[in-house]
C-alpha cells in the first residue's frame, strides 16, 4: 500500500498541471476588448501575441490563453492572458492582432485576414527609457516607434496620441482594447 501512495500522488500532480486553463468572459483577463469588421463566412477566429523583443527576437504566439465570442454581427468581445513580464523576452513591443486561421493552423500567417489597432504594448522588467523601434515586415515595417520612457511590466502606448507623461502608460489590466478591419 505505501508504494501505491506515492504513485497516487504524482498521478494526481500530473493531472493537476495538465488540466485545461479555465475560460473566463471576456473583461476578466487582463486585455481586453472589441472585434468589429467583415470577416465572410464562418471565419476562424483567434488572437495573436506578435512583436518583437529582446532576447527573443520576433514573436508570433496565438496559444496565448484567450477567449472570443460574438455579440452580433460582425462583432465579437475578446480577452487575452498576457503573460508575466519577463516569462518570454525581457523585454519588447508587441500587439494583439485577431486574424481569421484560414488554414486551421492555429496561428497567424502572413496573408491571412487580421484586424489590429494603434495601440503597442510594452514590456520591460524595469522602469527604463526604451530606444526607437523599427517593426518587423510582417507587422507593416518601417512603422517606427519612438524613444519612450515606460514603467516595470506592461505599458501601452497609442500612436494616435502625443507621446507624453501619460503616454505610454503602465496597466495591469487593460480595458478597450479594440481592433477592426
């Protein structure tokens, strides 16, 4: 019976860290926010991580625990889990992109149909000032970014708006975060 036990308790471990994520609505993971454009028929959409960083060089990542659902036509809310800073790069700019995964990949290929926004997402594990970026050319390239001051973890920063001291911002959670097409 004591060797049955130990046994029993990694078995139940293993199940434990196995288990799927849970799926919460939309607005109670930490970005969130709209989807709106014409899409055609039954598109398969999903939510993609896509920048780039350091020392991770470029990031295209729709495992990313998120869930989308429509709330009428052409119309869908979404909420993405970012990931702690520091876990995949120290740090980078990126966006949330939704993209239709035409070919049922489960992530996002160049030439498929994507909808994002004027909204970057900043990480850095410390308060720091980040040098000028030039984007990838999957990501449009040649759309630089400017030298910013940004805090620890996450930041956005909204290039329809001036750079200033309340942009970028800091956040933790992060409300409207809309993209369309």
């Amino acid at each position: 019976m004591r060797s049955v036990l130990p046994a029993l308790l990694l078995l139940s471990v293993a199940l434990v860290a196995c288990r799927p994520q849970e799926v919460r609505a939309p607005d109670a993971y930490p970005l969130s926010g709209t989807v709106a454009g014409r899409w055609g028929d039954s598109p398969r959409l999903r939510l993609a991580l896509i920048g780039t960083g350091v020392p991770g060089a470029v990031k295209n990542d729709s495992t990313i625990g998120q869930n989308l659902v429509s709330s009428g036509l052409n119309s869908w809310q979404f909420g993405f889990e970012l990931p702690a800073p520091g876990v995949f790069n120290v740090a980078g700019v990126y966006q949330v992109v939704a993209f239709d995964d035409a070919n049922n990949n489960a992530q996002y290929d160049v030439g498929e149909t994507v909808a994002r926004n004027r909204k970057w997402l900043v990480v850095s594990p410390t308060d720091a000032n980040i040098p000028a970026v030039t984007l990838p050319a999957f990501l449009g390239g040649g759309e630089p970014l400017p030298a910013m001051r940004v805090r620890s973890g996450w930041n956005v920063y909204d290039q329809s708006q001036p750079l200033g001291s309340a942009n970028p911002v800091p956040f933790t959670t992060l409300l409207g975060y809309d993209l369309s097409r």
